[in-house]
C-alpha cells in the first residue's frame, strides 16, 4: 500500500553482526564458522590480529572472500506489522600479505560497517501519523568500504607487534519516487521523486600485540582508533513538492535522521573504536579452541542527533577440530551487547543484542590452497519501545580462498 518516503528510513538501521551500532565484526569468511578470529595465527590474521601475521611461513599470500545474506528487520505496532527485507546483501574481502624473517606487510580491502538495502513495502510506524495517502517506490544504498595498510614486526619468539593505516569511504544513497502522496495537517502533496547521497570519508590507525606463550597457547590484543567521518548530502535530483515534505518533517523533528537530505547539509556520525581481544589454544594436534571479544567506544564517537549509546561489547567462543588431512569443521557463538537505551530506538535505527550461531569447513586442497565455508545465522533480541516491538534476523553464507606462493 504506502510504499513512500519513510521507506528510506530503513536504509540508516544497520545490520552489524557485532555490538558496535556501525562496525561489522565479520571481516572475512573464517568468522562464519568460528566468530572467536581475534587471536587467530592464519591469514586472517590481517584483519584480526595483524601482530600474529609473522608467525605465517615465510611468502607470499592472496586471500579472496565473499558473504552473502539475507536480512529481515521488521517494526510491529498496534497490530500492524512493518517489515523490510534484503534477500541478497554482499560484502567482498581481499588481502595480500608479505612475510620473510621476522616481518610481514599487509593490505587489505573490505566492508567496514552499513547495513543492507531495505524496502519497506508498507512504510513504518512514523508514516501513519504523518501520511494520509500515498505511493511509491524507494532504492538504497548503504556501504562503508575500507582498505588497510600495515606491517608486523616480531621482536622474540614469543613477542610480536604490529600497526596500520585504516582508510574508510561511506556512501549513503536514497531514491525516491511517489505518486498521489499527502501528508496530515493539510500539508502540500508529496508528490514526485528525490534522489540523494551522502559521502563521507576518513583515517584512522591500527595497533596490536602478540603473544605466542607456546606451541599450544596464543593471545593477542588490537585497538582500532576512531575514524572520524561527516558526511554530506548532494541531492543529484527532486521535485519541489517532495523536497517539501521532506523540509516538513525535519521541522518537526530536527534530529531526525532525514535532516541532513538538504543540498549541501552535514553530519558527523564516526566510527567507533574497538578493542579486540582473544586467546587460542590447542587441545592436542587436531582439536584448537578460541575465545575473546571486542569493546566498542560508541559513546565517544561523535554522531549528530544520536544521543544515548553506551559503550557495546561481545564476547565469543569457538572451536575447529581437524577430521581428515583435508578437512576442517568448525563452530563457534557470539554474544552481543550493543549498549543502546530506549531513547535511541525509533523508525530509523534500531540496535538489538543478539545471540549469533556460526557452522563451517576449511578445506586443504594442496600445500598452497585452502578454501573457507561459513553459515552464520544472527538471532537478534527483541525489543519494546513505546508500544513499538522491534525485531530482526539474519541468515548469512561465505566463501573464501587462501593461496600462498
């Protein structure tokens, strides 16, 4: 029925898998099937724990990954069920590293933080005390891609350091078109159409630390800074009655997340910093269990309008267990707490705490080539605000290579 403006609205929620209202926590394939990546001496290692990269045999390595997702987020109030779906969301990885003596260099590119392309077919909960009639349709983009660039130095057989350069470029893209579009309080039509984006970009920096204590016991830590980002808005096209409507709303509330749709207008929203811990230990030759978490420092990032986060956090778990010279399974669960309070929860953001289930392989098809299979399925928490329940889920698949020449 009202396919209209507040469509969009969904494009600002995220679809994290992690505690950090923005930061995806899943970096490559290998977190599919076993979350607890943060002290992990493989070629993850250059997303996860950079420090650990010298532990690598000494050459060169091409690391290649893909994620595919499907993703429901849905609003009910009074009975009415809001829902929005993204049935193929994809985010690509790629890595080259460098390791000969006690030193490795890496270079990374992926997906940072955002969340999918949602359609909300019948609006949100906001559209029926704003809108009286209307229809339309709505595409979206929301995308934060990264590249890394770093080094990692041993400095014993047990001690190793590493630091980088993180890049981030976000886009934020909205297209709209409405017909026969009418806002309450005798408002003017809101008819036509409106395109937008937002683009921000930013640095910031990588640290971590290694320690090998043995063969069987690895831990590690790495801190990544906050990436200070503003985006601006250029509207690449509208018609006067849309952009209207649009003034109108944002008069009504200024802090909404539709206010910086203005030509030209600005807004921070940074990404946060995170702290990444976590230890690995092997049982016995074939049996390795991880665990560790990561800090998110919502609270201090700067973001226009989003007061109330608290700090967020996760905790994991996992394990892989070697059953053939070729085969790997692995399994793992991650526990998230986003930090956010019942002031932040409405149509255009909503950060649940979830509970994340994680099942995959690796398979050693020769001495240089190793494939990685995840599925991850992410059981978000419920929520209620102001007669409003909110909910989630997703389902994910990956697949990824590693090649060593």
């Amino acid at each position: 029925m009202k396919k209209i403006i507040f469509g969009c609205l969904a494009l600002l929620s995220v679809a994290s898998y992690g505690a950090s209202v923005d930061a995806l926590a899943n970096s490559t394939p290998a977190y599919f099937g076993n979350p607890a990546q943060n002290a992990t001496l493989t070629t993850e290692a250059a997303y996860y724990n950079p420090a650990g990269l010298v532990h690598l045999e000494d050459g060169n390595y091409m690391t290649m990954g893909g994620q595919l997702s499907n993703t429901t987020y849905e609003m009910d109030e009074n009975g009415e069920s809001y829902k929005g779906n993204d049935p193929i969301g994809m985010i690509p990885s790629l890595a080259y590293i460098h390791k000969k003596g006690d030193k490795a260099f890496y270079v990374n590119v992926g997906g940072a933080a955002g969340g999918p392309t949602l359609d909300y077919e019948d609006g949100v909960p906001l559209l029926s005390s704003l809108l009286t009639t209307g229809e339309g349709t709505i595409e979206g983009k929301n995308a934060y891609a990264m590249a890394n660039i770093g080094t990692a130095y041993k400095l014993n057989n047990k001690w190793s350091v590493g630091a980088g350069i993180k890049y981030i470029y976000a886009i934020r893209t909205i297209d709209i078109e409405t017909t026969d579009g009418s806002v309450a309080l005798g408002f003017s039509p809101a008819d036509g159409s409106y395109d937008a984006e937002r683009i921000a970009q930013g640095f910031g920096g990588t640290f971590g630390i290694n320690y090998k204590a043995s063969d069987r016991l690895n831990m590690a830590m790495t801190y990544n800074t906050k990436v200070k980002l503003e985006f601006e808005t250029e509207v690449t096209s509208g018609s006067s009655n849309l952009a209207n409507t649009i003034n109108f709303i944002n008069n009504l509330d200024p802090t909404n997340a539709l206010a910086p749709l203005g030509d030209g207008d600005k807004r921070w929203r940074d990404l946060p910093a995170e702290l990444k811990y976590g230890a690995s230990y092997k049982m016995n030759d074939k049996w390795t269990v991880m665990g560790g978490g990561n800090y998110y420092f919502v609270s201090e990032a700067d973001t226009d309008g989003k007061d109330g986060f608290k700090n967020g956090w996760d905790v994991n778990i996992g394990t892989e267990y070697q059953v053939s010279e070729k085969w790997t399974l692995t399994t793992g669960y991650n526990y998230a707490d986003t930090g956010a309070t019942d002031e932040t929860f409405n149509d255009t953001e909503f950060a649940l705490n979830s509970n994340i289930y994680t099942v995959g392989a690796k398979f050693q098809q020769n001495p240089s080539l190793e494939w990685t299979f995840g599925v991850m399925y992410a059981d978000y928490i419920d929520h209620e605000v102001d007669g409003v329940e909110y909910s989630k889920n997703i389902i994910a698949y990956a697949i990824g290579a590693s090649y060593k020449f």
